[in-house]
C-alpha cells in the first residue's frame, strides 16, 4: 500500500502518461532527443517530454525535426507548437481510473489472447473503428484479447501504457456489426481485472465527447480523475520537404 504522499505522487505521473511510460516501463523502447522521448513509428506516435518548459519544447521539434514523423501527445496541460511545427489535430479527452474491484464476466472466458499471427486483424479492426493509434507492433506494448466469430476477429482490448502501479486499457473495439452485444464491455473488465490482480491500477482515456464509451467505463468502476488533451504535431511543410530529400 501507498503511504498518502506516496499515492498522490503516483496519481500525479498520470498527468504525463506517455512520458511516465517512456521514464520507466517502457524506457527501453524509447527514441530520444534531449529531454524528448517517443515510441518507435511502428509501435506508435506518442511523444513526451517531462515538463512544458522551453529546452522540453525545444527538444520535443528537434525530435520532430529529426524523424520527420508526426508524434501524439498526451497530457494534463495544453501543449504549446513549437518552431518549425504545425498542429494537425487537437481534441479534449478524459481520464479514467478504476480504484474499485472490477470482477471480470464469465463471459470474457471466451476472449483468445492475441499475439503476432493475429496483427493484420488487429491492424484491420482498429482502422475501421478507430479506437486510436494503433501499429504492426503496438501489441508488443502488453497483452491483448479478442473475440472471433467465424474465424473473424471482431472485437479486442488490451494493455498500452505502463508505468509503476498502473496499466492503460487501450484499443477497445468492436466491429460495427457486432456492436451492442456487451463485448467491449467484458474485454475492459477482462484487461482491467487481470492488471487488478497484478497488484496495478487499471486506467483508460477516452475522447470527452464519446459519451457511449465513458458511460460504460462508468459501470464497470472506472472514475473519471482529470480532463486531458491530446494533440497530434507535426513537421512544418518545408522542414518536411527538407527532410524528404
């Protein structure tokens, strides 16, 4: 257990995420420039930088610069663009955390674990009802479950951002055809009540206006803790073409 001081350290990590998971967990994965840090582009464009502070954004272009890759970030505070940067999206999410007991339906006992043989399903899945980034080797980030109908996969949630204490659910998805039938409901409560049993904290996010999706999160337990925003940059035009040739 947490001391008091110990728990609101942890939970104010949750403000940057991405950056927690690239300092810790997932650090042996991350491309850095300075104080910038990113996933590799076929794991996924987050991109984090520990604070808001000028060298931090300064060093988050140069990394920008330097892939001439778009990156994603995540975080409490709104970021600022730098130099030589432009913002192609920007959108309000929430934050959820479950800090109750989430028992996993029977139900879930049905869901297969899903590993490289099942990436171009996953890839397709998440392309067609686009839960958020998703790449040929994001699966790598954890364990992910799905559930198959006639050889078809048509529904998957598993494991994103990891940092001490907690997990992120992410990629929850449910083929339209197969909407309505509870599977995204029993695949959250299946990832989020297997990293309870771990010993971790469960999390998730979800765009603010995706009011179906947070309802459900709601029943299962999870709280919504903060608001947050995501913003995708990326090169300016001409840094872009610099970077082509």
């Amino acid at each position: 257990m947490f001391m008091r001081t110990g728990l609101n350290h942890a939970m104010s990590a949750l403000d940057r995420p991405v950056w927690a998971a690239l300092a810790t967990r997932h650090q042996h994965l991350a491309q850095i420039h300075g104080s910038a840090r990113r996933l590799p582009p076929d794991i996924g464009a987050f991109a984090a930088t520990p604070d808001d502070s000028r060298e931090s954004i300064e060093d988050l272009a140069g990394l920008i610069r330097q892939r001439g890759q778009p990156i994603v970030l995540m975080q409490s505070t709104e970021p600022a663009t730098p130099d030589g940067v432009k913002r192609s999206f920007a959108s309000a999410g929430v934050q959820m955390v479950a800090n109750y007991p989430i028992i996993a339906q029977p139900a879930a006992a049905g869901a297969i674990r899903l590993g490289a043989v099942d990436v171009p399903d996953m890839v397709a899945l998440t392309q067609l009802t686009e839960p958020g980034p998703f790449e040929p080797r994001t699966h790598l980030l954890g364990t992910y479950w799905g559930v198959r109908e006639h050889g078809r996969l048509i529904a998957m949630a598993g494991e994103r951002l990891r940092q001490p204490g907690f997990i992120e659910v992410s990629a929850v998805c449910v083929h339209p055809d197969h909407r309505g039938c509870g599977h995204a409901t029993r695949l959250t409560a299946l990832v989020a009540a297997t990293t309870q049993a771990s010993g971790r904290t469960p999390f998730l996010h979800a765009y603010a206006d995706n009011g179906p999706a947070i309802r459900i999160y709601e029943r299962l337990g999870f709280r919504i803790r903060r608001e947050m925003r995501i913003t995708r940059l990326e090169p300016a035009i001409a840094d872009a073409q610099t970077a082509a040739k």
